[in-house]
C-alpha cells in the first residue's frame, strides 16, 4: 500500500510490552496535562484532551492518575510545563524519521535526540526538512468482532473516513484532521466501540529497507521508543515482516 508504514503497525503491536514498562503511562499523563493546558479540563469542549483521555482509558491507566494529568494542565494542581517540539532527520538507508515530543529542557533534548540518531546510522534534519514527506491523519481502531467490514465503510465513509483496512482483529479507518471528531461521533451514535483513536503522520510514500540497514533502523526505533520525552515516531521505512519478526525474536 503507497503511503503504509510498517512502523505503524509495529508501534500498535508493541504497545502492550511498552505498558508493562511502564511507558505509556508517562506518556499519556504528558499528553493529557498539555491538552488541558492549551485547550482546558472539560473534555467535551476539547478534542484533543478527549482523543488522550481515551487513549488513557483504553491503557487502563486510573481515573486519578487522568484526573490529577488534568488539574496539573489547568494549573489546579501544581506540576512541571512542558514545552512541544518537533525533530526531524533521517536514518539509515534514508530514511525519514518525524518524531514529536513533550521536554521540559529543550537543550538537553535535542542534544540525547543527535546522539541517538548519530549512534545507529541516522542524522538530524532541519525544521521542515521531511515533514513534506508525511500527511496528518486521524486513524480509529475498531475491533472487528462489533461489526462487519461493509457496515463500517458505510457508516464511516458517510462520515468523513477516507479509507478502511484491516489488521489483524481490528478493522483502522482513516480520515483527515477535519473528520476526524465527526467520524468518532457518528460510530458512537450507531454503537460502535472503537478501541482507540489517535492522530497520526502518515508517510506518502515509503523506503525499502533490507539486511543491515534494516536493523540498523530497527535498533534506532527502539532507542527513540525508549526516550522518556518522545510521545509519537512516525517513519517512512518499509521492511519485510520475516526480518521483523527476526529482530524481535
């Protein structure tokens, strides 16, 4: 598929061994605490809080520990601030890697971000340098047990999704930034369950990696993956699943 990632797909299956370590969490108190800073504490008047409090649900993280992320964003609670900022640059074989993050020392940042990137093969970019390569997209995940591929698209399509795939048990629509919020809306109205819901940068097209240099990427991935002050690492690299499933095992 033009534009498929296959670090997408990584991400969504490694999920559940980055929340054993605790991660996620620290990631999604991050990303609800920012939200409510720019956008308030009241999720129904705040897309962006809402998409992370559910994402919050979704990892199971504890009313509390999403309700004290809030009040630490509104300033009811006191807490650290943390500035967004966004890395570009490139890994091995080419490779354009997009990554957003969450600091509270910029510095400090962007020189362990280099250092990562120069360690396994890779380089920082400048501002801009392969944000033209990726489109800003919303993708929903629903499980494919509520509902039938046609039933979706119908519902999901009427609503503003622009494409549907399936992976694995659970069937991923895509929308753009615009339909996004309507496109959750209208499955909540006809009793659909998605089981999260997050933007994404979608790669318009993508870069086959093979032998070493695709380890060499692998092993860069997850350096980043363990940064505490990376939220999201969006790629445009393509490796085949057996050297995947090699490097994992």
């Amino acid at each position: 598929m033009s534009g498929h990632s296959k670090w997408s797909t990584i991400k969504r299956k490694k999920g559940a061994k980055d929340a054993e370590r605790g991660r996620i969490f620290t990631r999604l108190i991050k990303e609800i605490t920012v939200a409510a800073r720019h956008g308030g504490g009241d999720e129904t008047a705040n897309p962006r809080l809402r998409t992370a409090i559910q994402a919050a649900r979704t990892a199971n993280m504890p009313l509390k520990n999403i309700e004290n992320a809030i009040k630490k964003g509104t300033g009811e609670l006191p807490g650290v601030t943390y500035d967004e900022v966004v890395y570009e640059g490139y890994g091995p074989g080419g490779v354009a890697i997009y990554l957003e993050a969450l600091t509270d020392n910029r510095n400090r940042t962007v020189a362990e971000i280099r250092h990562l990137l120069t360690r396994y093969g890779g380089s920082l970019g400048e501002n801009g340098s392969v944000a033209w390569m990726f489109h800003r997209k919303g993708i929903i995940s629903v499980p494919a047990a509520q509902t039938t591929e046609d039933d979706l698209m119908m519902i999901a399509l009427d609503a503003g999704a622009d494409d549907i795939e399936r992976e694995d048990d659970a069937f991923l629509l895509k929308a753009d930034i615009a339909s996004f919020e309507a496109v959750k809306e209208t499955l909540e109205k006809n009793g659909i369950t998605y089981k999260s819901a997050e933007l994404t940068m979608e790669p318009k097209n993508t870069i086959p990696v093979e032998g070493k240099q695709a380890e060499q990427v692998l092993r860069l991935m997850d350096a980043l993956e363990e940064h505490d002050d990376i939220q999201s690492i969006y790629a445009n690299f393509d490796i085949a699943d057996s050297v995947i499933e090699a490097f994992d095992a």
